[in-house]
DNA sequence: TATTGTTATACTCTATAACTATA
DNA sequence: TATAGTTATAGAGTATAACAATA
C-alpha cells in the first residue's frame, strides 16, 4: 500500500455499524473476488461454475428454479445452460409430469468439476490463512461465525 | 457435505487453517451472494463507483493507478473514467512532471455521490451490524483489515 | 389464458492489439 | 526504446420483448 495522503483527513469520520459496513463489503467483495479466481483448470465462467455446483449440491432442477436461484432472468440462464450441455457437465431430460418442462442435472464430470474447484479455493486460502497469527486466525473464525449468522438474517 | 478429499498429504484433515478456510469460503461467498442481492438503486456501475471511493478516500491516482488498484487492464479504466468524467463526478489534469500522464481526481459532487451511495447502498449491511454487539463489530473490523490483506496477496 | 423455455436483440463490462504522444 | 493513455474491436454475460409449445 503506498502512501496516498488523503486530501481531507475525516476529523469526525463516520463511526460504528454505518463506517464498518462500507469497509466490510469492500473487504468481502474484493476477498470473494479474489478467491473466485481459484477455480479448477477449466474456462468456466462463475455463473457456469455456480450452475454445476447448486446441481451437485441439491439435485436436478428446471431453468426456471436455476435462473431464480442465481438470481438471473431465464433467457440468461438459458445461455449458461446451452455452454455447459455443449460441454457435457450438465445433462437435459424431458420433465416427467409436464412436457414444457426440462430437468437439468449434472453430469460426473461436471460434479469432478465442483469438487476439483472446491478442493483448489481451500487449498488456495488455506496457505494465506497458514501465514497469519494465530490471533489473525482466531479473529477470521469468530468474523467467519458472525458472516454466517449476517448471511442467514 | 464434506470438502473435496484431496489426495495430498493433508494428515490433519479439518484442524487449524485447513478448516478455518473451508468455512471461511463458505461465509464470504454466502455474505457477498447475500450482500449483492441488496444492491441498492444507484446509476453508478459497481466498477465505477469503486473509483470514485477510491479517490475520494486516497487523493488523485494516474489511470494507470487506478486499473492497478481495482485490477483491471489500462483500456477498462479508460472507459470507466470517460462515463465518470461525462458524469461530473471526477476531473481529468495533467500530471505536473510528466506530460506523458494524466491526474484523475474526485469532484465535490464525486465525493457528494460517494457518500450519499455508501450510505443508501450499505444500508442492509448497516443494520445487520448495528444489531451485533460492539466486541463483534471489533471482530469484523479487525477481520476486514486482514481480508484485505489477503485480497491483495 | 397462463406458464415454461427459447430466440432475437441490445447494452454493459472486460479484454487484447494497435496507435499517439511523450520520456 | 520504453511508458502512459487512448482507440478499435471482440467476447462474455445480462436484460427485455416476442415467440412456440404445453398446461
């Protein structure tokens, strides 16, 4: 960080959860950015890579679950779905019960895939985390239990 | 569900930085997916606004400096700092050394803008951590500062 | 008529390569 | 030659509107 003095010292900055917030999002945002750049050996998109992963995770689901899911509209989804079919991570199977709808499920590879990524973003925070104090770390797990509980309000 | 198994020599499977980094993965990603759903209502790109805070925070930067602190490439920043400049929020002066260079740097409506937005665009945030109590917004703050750190390792 | 999924089209953000002007 | 900034161009991701198939 180099020394950039700031062209008006805050003589009375803002305090408390309202200063925090602003320093906190831009901490998560860039720390989340930075972690989203480990992902495994593939040109995935995260979008594509949150895709597979949620399928992984909780089963095979329709466009319209996933686009909600991801909080994209379902033309978008649809794009996403299209790239990860012409890779042969997801699959795409007539619904059972209503024929407008499809059932898109992931494929072992695309679950390798989520595993391998997975494995690779541990590995990656894992080293930074082993260069801290024990006291950093011991501060990044009480914040880690305090996100969670932030996450889920 | 368990994290990826590597085959790697990880003898102590979920003790110290190991586990701490799974779930820490798992809480910022889970908060900056929470955190982004809030976005508030700003005509400001998140790339855009970034800038503005930076300058309003640390002084005028080259452009140059500017794409290196939010890590993108020289013609993105470009293009971010014409719609900022077209907006009246930053002003664009040549650097006093070296022609070469340009000096960009926050108008009062900039910094007006940055504030105005950090307050209605944090307000979610804001209200989550005024409920906290104030040893965990300690917590958080002190853990914001070592995210930090590890963003930019 | 309503719903699911897709196609058509456009806008934003980002990137690489090439250009200019200075050093 | 090297560097700072810009312009030209392309690719990825997302959105809205319109359409086809099915309920």
């Amino acid at each position: 960080m180099e020394a950039a003095a700031a062209p008006k010292p805050r003589s009375a900055p803002r305090t408390g959860a309202a200063a925090l917030a602003t320093e906190l999002r831009i901490a998560l945002m860039r720390a989340t950015r930075r972690l989203r750049a480990e992902k495994a050996d593939t040109d995935l998109s995260d979008g594509q890579l949150s895709v597979i992963a949620l399928l992984e995770r909780e089963g095979p689901k329709t466009p319209r679950e996933i686009a909600a899911y991801e909080r994209v509209q379902p033309p978008s989804m649809t794009r996403t779905l299209t790239a990860l079919l012409d890779l042969g991570l997801v699959t795409r199977t007539e619904h059972p019960d209503d024929r407008r709808q499809v059932l898109i499920a992931v494929t072992g590879s695309g679950a390798a895939t989520v595993r391998e990524t997975r494995r690779r973003r541990d590995a990656w925070l894992t080293r930074r985390l082993a260069a801290l104090t024990p006291e950093e770390r011991d501060v990044l797990a009480r914040a880690t239990q305090i996100l969670r509980r932030i996450a889920d309000s």
